[in-house]
C-alpha cells in the first residue's frame, strides 16, 4: 500500500498564474490499482466563471483515469476565464527598481494587462516569455499557451530646468531619462539645459543607448 496525495477538484489555477485556496485529500491505492478524478467545470470564483483547461501533466480529459504506480503522484487541475480562446496560465509579474502593479481584465477571450506606475515611478516596458515587446499601454495577451509576462517600472526621474512651465517636452524627457536614454545636461544640478543644441557626439549617444 502506498499514500497518493491527489489534488481535489475545487482547486483552480486562473489566468493569473497564482494558486486559489486549495484542498487536497490522501487516499491509500494498491499498487497496480486505479484512481479515477473529476475537474467539474465550469466553475465561479469571486464573481467569474472559469473553465478546465488541463491537468498539470497536459492531460486535456476533465474525467481521467490513472493506474498506481511505485510512487505516488499529484495532478492540479489548470483553469482559465470561461470564454478564453484556449488553455494556458498567464504568470504576471514586475521588477525594476520603480515600483507599480499590472491590472487584468478578460475581454473578448483575451487578457488586457495594464501597468499602473506609483506616482514616483514610471512603466518603462514589458517582457514576454523573456524578450522585450515594448510598452504597449494596455498589452493584450491571448491564453494560447503558458506565458510569462513582467512589467518594468523605474524611478521618475526629474530636471530643475524642463518643468511644464519651461518645456512642453517634460512628460517624454521624463520617459526617456527613465529608460536611460538620456542623461541631462549636470548630473550635480540635475539640469537638462533643454535650450542647448545637440551636438553630433551626443545624438550618437542617444541612438546607441535607444538600441540597447
């Protein structure tokens, strides 16, 4: 006789990525025997409906049936918003050193994720599964896979000399000095001089910091 600890069918796995409340139960199963589990769907949580997608092995079967091995096994039942296009976990996450969160919203099947920068902090970009997709405000993700999405914030940065009472340019040179793009014109004074020409030298720096 060996312990299987199986997870319950109330467990969810939503687009977020993030584990629901769960339940698990433990059963004695023979060596050799079957077990058969159920992911009844769709399921409510807070208000929204969700659908099964798949087990944590892949297994598309709501009902399966699986034989005792030597060892003991576990499978999560995979959720996503009822009505999504097809399965997959959508992990959203943030890093850099601004700080801000990402709202979701499921719309039409899809995922519209939009960052929200504190007030000291600007969104600078996102990532997908790793490479850089640009700042799109919202980004709409489709769940047609497992993805891992991360939103970059940074601290705003601020010019004694390019106020909105001096520039109209202060919202894009703040973008820019977050991104690292631009540096200004006195790191002490923290003075942009927006008035300046820009010389050659410096508009090779700009292009070269802007393609990374």
């Amino acid at each position: 006789m060996l312990t299987t600890s199986g997870t319950v069918p109330r467990v969810l796995v939503h687009n977020t990525g993030s584990r629901l409340p769960t339940a698990t139960v433990t059963q004695l199963i023979d060596v050799g025997g079957t077990r058969t589990i159920t992911a009844p769907t769709p399921q409510t949580l807070a208000g929204a409906s969700y659908r099964f997608s798949r087990w944590s092995d892949g297994n598309t079967n709501a009902q399966r049936t699986f034989a005792m091995g030597e060892a003991g096994v576990r499978y999560t039942a995979v959720f996503v918003p009822d009505g999504a296009a097809s399965g997959g976990v959508l992990d959203v996450s943030t890093t850099g050193m601004g700080t801000g969160t990402v709202q979701r919203a499921n719309v039409s099947g899809s995922v519209v994720l939009t960052p929200q920068p504190t007030d000291s902090s600007l969104f600078v970009g996102w990532t997908v599964d790793g490479q850089p997709v640009g700042w799109a405000d919202p980004l709409t993700s489709t769940l047609d896979a497992d993805r891992r999405v991360v939103a970059t914030f940074a601290p705003r940065q601020t010019f004694v000399d390019a106020t909105p009472d001096v520039t109209r340019a202060t919202e894009a040179i703040a973008q820019l000095a977050a991104r690292g793009i631009i540096k200004g014109c006195d790191s002490a004074t923290k003075a942009f001089c927006p008035t300046d020409s820009t010389l050659r030298a410096q508009m090779a720096a700009l292009i070269v910091r802007t393609m990374g």
